[in-house]
C-alpha cells in the first residue's frame, strides 16, 4: 500500500502547511506504475485503496484495479485459462496496457497528444477511479484539508492531477 510513502508525504505535506499532523483530514495519492491512495485522518490511515493485493484498488500501468470477482472464472471458463495465466492477464497485461497498448503513463500522455482515442480513454478510466476513491474518502472524514499526490504519474504528470481535481 506504499506506506512509507503516505507516511512521508503526509508528514512533510503537515509540515509545509505548519499544522500538525494530527490536526489535519488528508488524502495521499500515490500514483505510479503501482498506485494507492490512503485516508488519513488525524494522523492515522482510516482507509487505503489496496486490499489484500496491489491488484485491488484502481487500475494501474499493467493491473486491472477492483472487478467483480465473478469475471475470474468468467474468463477462465470462457478461455480455457489456467490460475497462471488468469493472473499473468490480470497483473501483467490489463490496466492502461489493456486499454490502450501502452503501460508507461509518459508514453499515454505523447499517445493522447497525438490523437489516440484510447490513450484518452485509458486517462479518462485512470482519473475517473481515482476521482471515486477520493471523493468516498472525502466524503467519509466529512471533508478534507489538503490532497497530496506523490509518485511517478502523481508529481509529473499534471494530466492526472487536473483531471481528479
């Protein structure tokens, strides 16, 4: 769930706004190849994106993010797949890469520019779940004081960061 890097940026995000951490309702995103967002309420995580997987959550470069548990053996009936390959698909092969053919973000964003309607689906897609996991969380502390993003997608890509806030 990355919490080494929740625990940072909420402590450093505390720090530039010269409160303590324990005064504030925060929510850290995380957002890379790999990507959680967390909850953090006075000072402890009430609630993060993982479960008990990096799959679970929203997608990610290659991971498909929350399904309907029920598509696993869907898929596996359907295509005669094995456990190995069921999760080789669902961790390696889906996410932006399964939308759009590319899993690094810098790569989508030059796609997007250039026209590709499904680099901006995958952006649409990408921003939309991560849009649902901040306002639940919103929602749930009853509002918020700052949100921090972190990470490769989170700190350099502004595309990501306009498009959630």
């Amino acid at each position: 769930f990355h919490g080494t890097s929740h625990r940072y940026v909420s402590h450093h995000c505390a720090k530039l706004m010269n409160r303590p951490l324990e005064d504030l309702k925060m929510i850290t995103c995380h957002i890379g190849n790999g990507s959680s967002i967390a909850a953090i309420q006075y000072g402890r995580v009430v609630d993060t994106s993982m479960g008990l997987t990096p799959l679970d959550g929203f997608m990610m470069g290659t991971r498909s993010g929350t399904l309907d548990p029920s598509i696993v053996t869907f898929l596996m009936e359907k295509e005669h797949l094995t456990p190995k390959q069921m999760n080789d698909i669902l961790n390696k092969k889906s996410g932006t890469l399964g939308v759009c053919g590319i899993s690094d973000d810098r790569d989508v964003t030059e796609a997007e520019i250039c026209g590709d309607h499904r680099a901006n689906l995958a952006h649409e897609m990408l921003n939309y779940q991560i849009t649902k996991f901040v306002g639940a969380y919103a929602a749930a502390m009853d509002g918020v004081d700052c949100i921090v993003f972190t990470a490769g997608l989170g700190e350099n890509q502004p595309i990501i960061r306009y498009g959630v806030c």
